[in-house]
C-alpha cells in the first residue's frame, strides 16, 4: 500500500511503534501518539530527547528547525539545553546558502542560550531542497515530566495564542507571488512576519505556566493543526473530547488565507499555539494569572470515545488531518482573479 503524504496514519504509526524494544526501565515516557518528545530518569534527573525536521520550507529553515524543537521539549516542562542537527542539501547548493542556514541556526540558539554539540551535514541526490533534522536535549524544571498519558475526564483544555500562526507565515512566504493578485503586499507582509510576532516558539509562555498548579500536559500543534493534536492528546489518555469551535482564535489574516486556498485554519501547522490541560479546578486561577496573555478555554476532555466539535446548534465529529493543509495550500491551483 502507499503511503500519502503527510503524517503516518495514527492506527500504522501504532503498529510500527508497537516493533520497537521495550528494554530500558530508565526509559519513562517512551515513543507513543500524543507524547511530545521522551521521557528519560537518569542518574536521579529528568531529561527529554525530541527530533523533528523541517521540510515544508527551505527559507528561514534553521528558525523553524530551532523553534518547534524547543517546543516538544518546553510541552514536557522540560528547559532546552542541548541541540544537533542533520543538514541534507541538494545538489547544486552552494556554500553561501549553507552558512545562511547555521546563522539563522545560531542566532535561535544564542536567543535562547542552548549549546550546540553536534550533526552532520552532506550534499546528497536524495533531497531536492534543504532539509534541517534538529535533535533537541533538555531538563526537567521541576520534579517530574509533565505527562499527557495522566489527562482524566473532566480536564480542561485551554488555548494559547491563535490556530495555525506557522501554516499563515509559511503560506504567505511560499506562496507570495501568486498570493498578491488576491491580497495586497502589505498584508501578505503581515502573513510573514507572524513568523517572527508573535512568532512560533512557546518557551515563555511554558515558563509561566510551569509556575501555577493543576497543569497536567502541554502539547504543541504542529503537523495537522490543532484539530490534530487534540485527537493526539484524545489517543494518548484514552479520554474522548468536546471542543467549542468558536472558542478556538482564528487571526483575520488565516481566515483571509483559508478562504482563497479553500483549506481549514484547523488543520494548518499550528507551531506558536500552545495546548493547556489543567484540572477543572485550576482553570479560573490559571486563567487569572495569565489575564494579559491570549488564552481561552477551548473544551474538556470526557469520559466517552467520542472527539465531538460542538458548533453554536450543532455537533460535529472533530476532523482529524493526517495530510497538513498546508500541502494542499502549497500545491493546489489558485482560481483566475477578478481583478
């Protein structure tokens, strides 16, 4: 059978995961569905490991591969320290464009004060744009990770900043040519720089949350959007979900977007969004202490199997998208403008 694009399909992806030796006790949070990066004891500390590679993009590529690294780790409570990174060039690259990579690369390191240790980096026929795989190390702030496999029925789930900032920048950037006969240059310009405000790190916002009780799990929504990290989140505890989809932030600049590429905000790369799952009675004080911050409670986790979008007159079943809209963003043909 072949394999469409995008994610592997959650049911295969489970049968893969379930080949893999299980061996090491020090191991506590291992590859699953929903678990952000792993969970290691050693030596009477927590540590996290995650990878995760870019290839949507090859423009600006070392933010992005800096920025959603930090991201599993920081869903983990865990503080990034420690980073390396495989580049894979096609043939024809030139020395200019790999240096333009290790700076951006550089510069999200500096910001962020992690310590590069290592990779590899090669000329290959096997890619035909650039591709980063970052591999991001870190530790615990506290004294345990958090852990998505411990969300239960009746746990809130909030949400931090608007859906699908990262699937708008890169959209906007890829796509701006073709773009402008529908949208003025200064708002595509808008679309772009989302990349950098509010940008698509979650590092600040995770250290505040990390400082207020009843925080269960964070995860990031990358590939799929939030629509997919919630049935994520749903597999992983075993708990069914009702989500507002109202309550769910969309920028005017996406829905702008989603309705000339005809794509849904909720299935868009959504690094720069933050998933929070708290205890029901943490939310009103969480929500008080982060009253300046853009986060709003968007649904709660439940005792049934079902992933239920609940409209204003309506229920849905909550679309899963194992193919980012992005791709179809990326590749479907605009329509003839009127202009």
């Amino acid at each position: 059978m072949q394999l469409p694009l995008g994610k592997i399909k959650e049911s295969t992806l489970a049968e893969l995961l379930a080949l893999l030796p299980q061996n090491d006790e020090r191991v506590v949070i291992p590859p699953e569905i929903g678990c952000d990066a792993a969970g290691i004891h050693y030596q009477g500390k927590y540590i996290a490991i995650t990878t995760d590679p870019v290839t949507f993009t090859s423009d600006r590529i070392g933010t992005y591969a800096v920025n959603v690294n930090i991201n599993d780790l920081a869903c983990m409570g865990c503080r990034p320290l420690w980073f390396t990174m495989n580049i894979l060039l096609p043939e024809g690259s030139t020395q200019a464009q790999l240096t333009t990579i290790m700076r951006d690369i550089s510069r999200q390191l500096t910001h962020y004060s992690i310590q590069a240790i290592g990779g590899h980096t090669e000329v290959t026929k096997a890619v035909n744009q650039p591709i980063v795989v970052g591999q991001m190390i870190g530790e615990a702030m506290g004294k345990q990770l958090l852990d998505p496999r411990k969300i239960t029925q009746g746990n809130r789930i909030l949400m931090w900043q608007p859906t699908a900032i990262e699937g708008t920048a890169l959209l906007a950037r890829e796509r701006y040519d073709a773009l402008s006969a529908y949208i003025a240059p200064s708002r595509l310009d808008e679309m772009t720089a989302l990349l950098d405000e509010p940008g698509i790190c979650v590092w600040h916002i995770v250290e505040k949350l990390l400082g207020l009780p009843g925080i269960v799990a964070l995860h990031d929504p990358t590939e799929g959007g939030v629509a997919t990290a919630l049935h994520e989140l749903a597999d992983v505890s075993g708990c069914g979900v009702d989500v507002i989809h109202n309550n769910i932030s969309v920028l005017p600049q996406t829905k702008q977007l989603a309705e000339i590429l005809d794509i849904d905000p909720l299935g868009l790369l959504s690094s720069g969004a933050l998933l929070v799952v708290c205890e029901a009675d943490s939310e009103s004080l969480i929500l008080q202490a982060l009253k300046d911050e853009p986060i709003k409670n968007i649904g709660e986790f439940t005792g049934s199997d079902k992933r239920n979008l609940l409209e204003h007159d309506h229920t849905t079943r909550l679309p899963r998208y194992c193919m980012d809209e992005i791709i179809r963003g990326l590749n479907i043909p605009l329509p003839v403008s009127s202009a």
